[in-house]
C-alpha cells in the first residue's frame, strides 16, 4: 500500500461524509476502502442492538449473512473484539470458533483456518459496534501498519456516527411531517357549518380570494370562527400543501415579537441560547396567519411593514436578508379604520394587509344556522362523552334562536358543552335518550339585549355629558376625549355589574383579553 492508496481512501470517505447517501450504501462503500487499504477476501460492519450483533454491511462474505444475528453468548470473538478498545487478531490455531465459518466466499466451504481481527467501534463513548476483516491466507495482516488502521477506525466511528445522525433526523423530519399532515388534515376536515345567506355570500368570498395570493383581512367580533375561514382560504389557495403557520400577536410579548416572527441567531440577545427560525421563514412557500394583528404594538408595525412590502426578513443577529415567499391573512375583533385614525395602527399596513376585507357575519345574523351549529356541537360532545342519542327539547331550541350570542359560535359551543354535562348528570343512568332542556342551557333570551341597552344608556349619557362639560369654543382632543369616555362608561359598568370583569366585557362586546388589555391602557 503506497502513501497515494492510502491518501486517496482516506479522502474517498471523507467525501462520502458529506454526500447525501443511503445508509446501507454509505456502509458499503465504507467497507470498499478499507479492503482496498488492507487487503483481505471479507469484511463486515455489525451493530450492537442489546446483546446481538446485527450485520448491517458486507464485502466477501455470503448474501445470507446479511440475514443472520450473532449472539454474543455464542460468539465469544465477536464479544471479545467489543470488550477491546484496541484492534484484536486472533491466532489461526485460536481455540475460539469463527463466526464466519463457511460464510467466506471460498472453494474450501468447510474452511475454518484463516487471518481473523476485529475492531469496536464507539460513538459518544459507547460501544457502538465491530467491524471485521477477515483473510484466507495465514499472515495477511502481519504488517498492517497501526497508525493508517487507527485513522480508518475513526473514520470508520465518524461514518457510523453520520449515518445514524442522518437516519434520526429523516426519522423525526417524517414523524413532524405526519405530525404537521395530521393536524391539517384535521383543521381542514372541520366543516363551515350554515345555510343562511351570510353564510353563503361568505363562502362565495372564500372561494374568490383563495384562488389568489391576494392579502386578506378578515374582520367580525370575537368568536365568529375567524380561524376557521383563514384555513378554509388556504385550503383554496395553490398552497394547499404548504405550510399554514399561525401567530397569536395578542399573546405575543413585545420584546419577543420580532424574534417571534424574524427569527434570531444564538447570542442575539440575553436567552437567545440558540439559532431559531421565525414564523415568515416556517411559513416560506405557505400562509401566514396574523390572528388578532391589531394588537401589535405600533413600533413593532414598522418592522412587519417592511416584510411585507420587500418580501424579505432579517434574523435578530444576522445581518443578511432572507427572501420568503409568503401570503399573508391577518384577522381582528378590532375596527382598523378608527384605529387608523386614532393613530394605534399604521395606515400603510392598514392598506398592506386589506387588500381584500372579508367581513365574518355574526352569529345572530345567521338565523337558524344556530341550530345547525348546535346539531354539530352536540354530536361531537355525544361521541367524546359516549353517550347515547342526544336531542334539544323544544323550549330549548327556541331559546337559542333567541338569544343574542354576544360571544357568537365560541359561547353556542361552550353552552352546549355544559348543557350536555348538566343533562347528563339529571339523567338517569339507564336513559337510552338524553335530552337537553331549557334549564340546562341556562341562557336568558333578553340578558343580552338587556346588558347592550343598559350600556347603550351609558354611553349616550356619558357623550352627552362629555360634550356638555366642553362649553368653551378650545377644541376637542378626540383621542383624549374618547379615553375619557371609555373610563367612564367602564367605571359605571364595574358599579352595575359589581366589579365582574366577565360580565361587563359581555356587555361591551368584547373579548376577555381585550377587554384587560384596554382596563391597563387606561390605567383602571
């Protein structure tokens, strides 16, 4: 073996470390240098699964014996070249049988006398495996020079080391795969439910924006099922089969907004422990969803506004730019025009992400789609519960096509959650019926009606009191003029409703969160 033989196996490995190759031929070809460095007529790469040596590769020895295991208990060579750190050659007269008798690929089959070494291989310090090389001629490893045996064996502990690495990671690439398919498979099995007008003029402007890559916002109160027409855009659009990424922006801290949806690099900032891909890089070649984009913070608006408008990012740390590939649907509860005007949101994003507003009808202005809501509901609770048939009682059905819905398709779905607890818990236990009844639903039909005057009253009253106490001719600061106003009314409404944050929210039409989130703006 000159030093040229050598360098080039040496480097024909090193090369194939980098080449994306299937493990058993990356093996194989591992197996082909070394046989070309020390000559010998086979060779073999086992790994340890418990107390068993698995051939994974083999050069020279028969077809079969990528079929067999080899025990350790009943192969006593095999377990002394794992127990030795340092290369092991038996002698030819070794009393020890040979693991490959009659497995070389030889015209002497029933040969048993030949050179035979071994070597354990080791990754992160453990046994890993062995890797044999085995001779017909007597003496053929009497001159096997250590030091090019040594580098082989690490390269041979790198190779195995690369292989499973990559092994793993297409494993856990496939199972987030099948992961990402399950959900979406189960966000787009969720069906829009209704047959009212509104519903079907919604579903007409689903269908005509989704074939685009238009920007969409969609608008409505909270609990209309905002999140449901943003995946059915997605599911319409040629990225069907992409990515539909989602991003609460209210539940997102302001300092971490733009690492939430730039990315950073390890040691961009204090905690930034590692490299992190933001949302526009997962959502690359997908959707981004913005729910909620009227709570980002002004300064934070700028940065998402340059993304949009140049179609690239920068990770927090890294100086260069990423192009992405993204459609961009933003929803809020919010009116953006009058925060527009108000000066809490950008103008230009504004007109950025409403290239085509899609408004979400309410659910007291789909009719009888809350029955077929309910239908829905129900039957989901009936299997996960498993409960028999489960039915709404006249009364009511009535009921809930007379009720407000101040919190829309999230409070029709929570009340017959618990409805169905309740009915369950007064039904007998032999009851091949359950039904749901009035009492159990525990809405009042004019609650609503009755809360939204009381603060309908409130709110004439204080305007009119606003504009009463103005009676020099200094004009009026809107922005402080309306805080003013929604001090009071709140601070009336806590009065009216003792201090239940919960129930003056209800009264306002607002989300919980939202409805916190304006008590600390206005410091109440």
């Amino acid at each position: 073996m000159t030093t040229s033989q050598f360098t080039q196996s040496l480097l024909a490995i090193v090369t194939d470390l980098s080449l994306a190759l299937p493990e058993e031929e990356r093996l194989q070809r591992l197996l082909r240098a070394f046989k070309q460095v020390f000559p010998c007529d086979a060779s073999a790469l086992l790994r340890l699964q418990g107390q068993t040596l698995i051939p994974l590769a083999v050069d020279g020895l028969s077809e079969d014996t990528l079929g067999r295991q080899f025990d350790l208990d009943q192969h006593p060579r095999l377990a002394h070249i794992l127990l030795s750190r340092a290369p092991l050659r038996f002698d030819a007269d070794s009393p020890l049988p040979d693991p490959y008798d009659g497995l070389i690929a030889s015209e002497d089959t029933a040969l048993h006398v030949h050179d035979c070494m071994g070597v354990s291989l080791h990754v992160h310090g453990k046994p890993w495996g062995v890797l044999t090389l085995d001779a017909l001629k007597v003496g053929t490893f009497d001159h096997i020079n250590t030091q090019e045996l040594e580098a082989f064996i690490r390269l041979a502990e790198a190779t195995v080391k690369t292989a499973d690495l990559i092994h793993s990671l297409e494993a856990q690439l496939q199972h987030e795969h099948q992961v990402v398919q399950s959900v979406l498979a189960d966000r787009s099995a969720q069906p829009m439910i209704g047959k009212s007008p509104a519903m079907a003029s919604l579903r007409r402007e689903i269908t005509t924006v989704g074939e685009s890559d238009l920007s969409v916002l969609i608008c409505g109160e909270t609990g209309v099922g905002k999140e449901l027409v943003a995946q059915q855009i997605h599911q319409h659009s040629s990225r069907a089969n992409a990515a539909l990424v989602y991003v609460n922006c209210a539940a997102l801290p302001e300092n971490l907004i733009e690492s939430e949806l730039f990315g950073h690099e390890k040691g961009a900032f204090s905690g930034a422990t590692q490299s992190r891909a933001g949302k526009f890089e997962l959502a690359n070649g997908g959707t981004l969803f913005l729910d909620e984009v009227g709570e980002i913070p002004i300064a934070a608006q700028a940065k998402l506004l340059r993304a949009l408008q140049s179609g690239e990012i920068q990770r927090i740390g890294n100086d260069q730019a990423l192009s992405v590939d993204v459609r961009i649907i933003a929803a809020t509860n919010r009116q953006l025009p009058q925060e527009v005007s108000a000066g809490r949101f950008r103008a230009d994003l504004y007109h950025r992400l409403s290239v085509y507003p899609i408004h979400v009808p309410p659910l007291r202005e789909r009719k009888r789609d809350v029955l077929l809501l309910a239908g829905f509901f129900i039957e989901q609770q009936r299997r996960r519960l498993g409960l028999p048939a489960v039915r709404l009682d006249p009364h009511s059905q009535t009921q809930l096509l007379h009720y407000h819905w101040p919190g829309n398709i999230r409070e029709l779905e929570h009340s017959i959650s618990r409805a169905i607890l309740k009915a369950k818990n007064n039904a007998l236990a032999t009851a091949s019926l359950l039904q749901i009844t009035a009492d159990d639903l525990g809405i009042e039909q004019h609650s609503d009606q009755q809360s939204t005057a009381a603060a309908t009253h409130i709110s004439y009253s204080s305007a009119e009191n606003i504009a009463s106490t103005n009676t020099t001719t200094q004009p009026i600061n809107i922005k402080l003029a309306t805080d003013d106003f929604q001090r009071k009314l709140i601070t009336k409404l806590l009065k009216q409703y003792q201090s239940n944050q919960a129930q003056v929210a209800q009264a306002l039409g607002m989300d919980r969160s939202n409805f916190y989130r304006l008590k600390k703006r206005l410091e109440l």
